[in-house]
C-alpha cells in the first residue's frame, strides 16, 4: 500500500502548479483588458464594469446599465536545465522546455445604476488557475503532477455598492468559486533498473491521473474616497475560499499497455488565500496615474494533507510565504475617442528554496504592460499586452529526490531558467 500511498501524493500539490502565465503562486488578476495595459493599478479607479472583481465600491460611478465581456489569452514558456545525473540517464547541460500553449481566460459583467446612490453587479470570472505541460522525457516528470495538470476556476460574484457621500463609496458581495483540477505524472510501481531514461522500464511506471471539484464561498468587498478634486483612494479585500474535496477520483494506467491499474477515491481540503489590494490615483486633465500594492496571504498555505480510500494519508508541507506585488500605471486620453496606457509591476515569489519544485518554480516576476482603449458611441474596446520576466531559480532540494527501493537515492537539480510569458486581453464594453 506505500506504492500506492506515494502516488497519490499529486492531491497534495493541488496548489503547487506552476504558474507562469500569472500573478505569482497561481493567483490571476488578468481580469480586463483596461487592467491588463494597467498592471492592475486599476483599483482607485475602477472605472469601468471590471470593478467588481477589482474593487466593487467603483460601480457607483457607472451610468446606466453596462455590459463587458472579454478575454485573455497567455503563452508562457520556460527551460529546466539539468545538472546531470547518470542514474537518471542525463547529461550536464541537457534542457527540457515546456509545451508550447495557449491559455484563456474568460471574464463577463454586468452593472446597473439604481440611482444616484445605489449601483449593484454581478460578475464571472476566473479567480484562481494555471497549467502545466512537461515533455514525457522531463527529467522531472516522477515529480507528481509534472506531466500535464491543470487547475481552473470559475466564480460567480453578485456585489452592491453605495455612496453615502459624494466623497465615499463602499461595496460589498459573495461569491460562489467552482474548482476543478486535473492533475497527471509519471510514477514507479515496480524497481527499475538505471538509467531511469524515458524509453526504458516502461513495464515499472504508471501515468497517474487525479481530478476532483468543489465549490467554495468567499467574499469580496471594497471602498473609494475621493481626497481631493485630483487623489482617489481605493482599497478591497477578498476573503479566503476554503475547499473540500470529499469525492476526488484517480486512476493509475499503466505507461506499457494503456490499462487501467488502480482507481481510487481521495479527500483533500485547500485553502485559497486571501488578498488585500491598495491604490492611490491622481487624475489631471488628460492624465491618470495609480501606485498600488497588494499583499496575498500565502503563508495559509504551509501544507497540505491527503486522506486515501485505501487507508493511507500524506502530509506535504510547502512553507510558502506572504507577498507583495507593487504597481504603477498611467493613461493619457489623446482625445474623446482613444486613451492609451502604460505600466509596470514587481511581483514577489512565495516560494522559498526549500520547497521548490518543477510544478511552482517562479522566482520575483517584472512585467511591462502596455494597452489601448478606443471608444465610439455606446461601445468602449480595450486592448491591453504584457510581457513577463521570471526570475531563474535553481532546484536542489529533496522534492528533486527520486526513491527506487533497493537503489540509491538519487536526486534531480538544475535551474529553471528563460521564463517568460506574453499576455493579450481584449474587453468590449456597452453601454445601454
């Protein structure tokens, strides 16, 4: 049963993806195309119907009933190179690179005036997601959830805000957050002979698949001042999601013949972090510029355990820490018809070296943001691009560990390293 009991361990990696196409850890604030040529220092403003994730207390300002819908599309990449490793079958210098994809994600919202003082919402979006996509030969493909795994999202965000003075506005909601993950890894099941290359013992290895949904509540909530005729304050919060996964399903299907080995249940709990987004914008003429920061509670996540139908169950500590991603955003309005937009952002990695791995590998990310917003009559098109730099990081720490029985321990180490990932978000905005 320990075979077993250690390839089920992806569940406690649900939260360890790796997310090069986002905010870091796997958090997404790609969430319009306005805040996307931003750099999501969009959370004084909030100006249009994105508002109610960025900061729900904005809406108050939007005339009449506002539809938005929109996209954004993300092409990431990256390279393991290896140190080199006989037992593994590998050379000094060999890399690997992820498989090229694109990734989307989808955004819709909806707000209405009530009157001068009341306005309330409803928006979709994906909160939380990544994906991974190692080749087969991946040197770290025993890695659980290494091969190809995928987390999405998808939360359901009803809000209202009130103005109470022309200064000060609040805005408050739930929302209904689905999980879905799909996780898969190559993993022992017998004792192979050295080297562990890709062609060979396929008779000893498994593909491991697991997935498992859930829904999970959480809330969201924000308030704006207006300082002065020129400075506007804004602030919001959302609240942590915690997940329950009581009926999660995994199937081992063997790498030589393509039959299924072993399906069993799971159980695992997640909790999503909380958020705590700030921004002071300053608005002159034909100039709009926001600073903002944001914390993410990360340090919730220090481990996670996983209950197995067969009887067993795993801990898997990760130790992660609390971060900050700091913002500076400017648009300048040429004229009634375009605005045009500029920013950069510096996000902090939660991932301490001690708990590295192939599936979260991001180190502190510098992001060049640059977007349009073209209005004519009732509709507003926004286009909005940014260019992600990762950090390189090297890997050398027991989660690199590949366990073989009667051989000796060997280990995995290099650096990931070229990472970077380009991000395209189109929203188009009617106002009825």
């Amino acid at each position: 049963m320990k075979v077993r009991a250690a390839l089920t361990l992806p569940v406690l990696l649900i939260l360890a993806l790796p997310s090069f196409l986002f905010a870091n850890g796997f958090d997404i604030y790609e969430q319009s195309a306005k805040a996307v040529g931003l750099g999501g220092a969009f959370i004084a403003q909030a100006d249009d119907p994105s508002a109610i994730f960025f900061n729900p207390a904005g809406i108050v300002q939007l005339e009449g009933t506002q539809l938005s819908l929109g996209a954004c599309a993300i092409r990431p990449t990256m390279q393991f190179k290896t140190d080199g490793n006989p037992a593994m079958g590998t050379a000094p210098g060999q890399t690997w690179t992820i498989k090229d994809h694109v990734w989307t994600i989808p955004n819709a919202y909806l707000t209405h005036r009530i009157n001068d003082n009341i306005s309330a919402g409803i928006g979709v979006f994906s909160h939380f997601g990544l994906g991974v996509n190692w080749p087969n030969t991946f040197e770290g493909r025993f890695t659980p959830g290494t091969i190809e795994s995928v987390l999405t999202t998808l939360s359901v965000s009803p809000v209202i805000a009130v103005k109470p003075s022309e200064r000060f506005s609040i805005g408050f909601g739930p929302y209904a957050q689905y999980l879905n993950i799909d996780l898969r890894n190559r993993a022992f099941v017998g004792l192979p002979a050295p080297p562990f290359t890709s062609d060979r013992n396929l008779a000893q290895t498994v593909d491991a698949e697991l997935k498992g949904t859930d829904w999970g509540w959480g809330y969201n909530a924000g308030l704006r001042v207006n300082i002065t005729k020129s400075f506007i304050f804004g602030a919001s919060y959302i609240s942590r999601v915690n997940h329950d996964f009581t009926d999660g399903k995994q199937t081992l299907t063997s790498s030589a013949t393509g039959q299924v080995v072993v399906r069993q249940d799971f159980s695992s709990s997640i909790t999503l972090p909380a958020k705590l987004r700030t921004g002071l914008a300053w608005k002159q003429d034909l100039w709009t510029v926001e600073i903002g920061a944001e914390w993410t509670e990360w340090s919730s996540y220090r481990t996670l355990r996983a209950d197995f139908a067969n009887g067993t169950s795993l801990d898997s500590p990760k130790n992660w820490h609390d971060v900050w991603m700091y913002r500076l955003g400017a648009q300048y309005s040429l004229n009634k018809y375009l605005d045009l937009r500029a920013a950069f952002l510096f996000d902090q990695s939660p991932v301490p070296r001690s708990t590295l791995d192939p599936l979260v590998p991001s180190g502190d990310r510098s992001v060049l943001c640059l977007g349009v917003g073209v209005h004519f009559g009732r509709y507003t098109v926004d286009v909005g691009y940014n260019h992600v730099w990762d950090q390189s990081r090297r890997w050398t720490n027991p989660s690199g560990n590949v366990n073989l029985g009667p051989y000796p321990l060997t280990r995995v180490t290099g650096q990931f390293q070229d990472a970077y990932a380009d991000l395209l978000a189109v929203n188009v905005t009617y106002r009825f």
